[in-house]
C-alpha cells in the first residue's frame, strides 16, 4: 500500500500498525496546521477527510461499515448543544422565578464541561476500538485482509 492510497481513498482495508502510523501522522499534521493561519487551515481539512479514509479502511478491516464513526463525530455536538442550551435555560428560569441567575448559569457552564469531557472520552474510546481490535482473518465484503504494512 502507498501513502497516497492509505490517506485518500476509503476502499480496502488496513492492519492495526498501518492504522496507528496513519493516525500519528495525521495528529503531527493537525498539530503543525494548527500554528499556520491560513494555509493550515486548509491542510487540517484535508487531514479530516484523511482521517476518515484511515479509520473507515480499519472499521473495513474489523468487519463493519465507515459510517460506524459518524457515532462520536455526531455525539460531541449533541452534547455541547444541550449543555450550551442548558446555560441559557438555566440562566432563563432563574430570571423567571426571582432567583440567582448568575448561578444558574454557572451551573450550566459545569454541565459544558462534562459534555466535552464526555465527548473527548467517547473519541479516544473509539480510537484504541478501532486501533487495537483484531481484524477478520479472511475475506470479507470490504476485500482481502491486509499484508504486512509495506509503505512505499
């Protein structure tokens, strides 16, 4: 497999060592395009569809579909919407019913928080899942198991 396959194509599947190399590499490239202004972000989008290759190829080798991490992609959001709603609502009632709106709202910066200690636990969780689960030894829907990583 070459380096231009492992990044941007989602067809096939992948091994868990080619998966952790693609991983590391594509953290470095989110790490350096995040200290370049305008240029990175470019790069950091085409390291986000690369991302999806990588892990889509590894949820392929395991067996399942690329559309399994749309599960955490969609779940961080959710969570930060509702805390975000939360601060506003909270804050809202407090007004309405004559109590401490200041309080409320501290409150609701709290549940923030959780939600985004929840959402970055739930992406870490899915990525030792797919980095360190053992793929189908044969054949499957998605094509022949991965070689021995040989990157050219």
């Amino acid at each position: 497999m070459d380096w231009k396959s492992l990044f941007f194509t989602a067809d096939g599947r992948i091994g868990r060592q080619a998966f952790w190399i693609g991983w590391l590499m594509l953290l470095g490239v989110h790490v350096v395009s995040g200290a370049i202004p305008l240029i990175g972000w470019a790069l950091g989008l085409a390291a986000m569809f690369a991302s999806v290759c990588l892990y889509t190829k590894r949820l392929h080798d395991m067996g399942r579909t690329g559309w399994w991490q749309v599960l955490p992609i969609v779940l961080g959001p959710v969570l930060i919407i509702g805390s975000a709603m939360t601060i506003g609502f909270g804050a809202l009632l407090a007004e309405m019913t004559n109590g401490d709106a200041g309080w409320a709202a501290l409150a609701g910066v709290g549940g923030l928080f959780v939600s985004l200690a929840i959402a970055f636990v739930t992406m870490i969780g899915f990525t030792l899942w797919v980095g360190t689960a053992e793929g189908q030894p044969g054949e499957n829907r998605y094509g022949e198991p991965p070689l021995t990583m040989v990157l050219a």
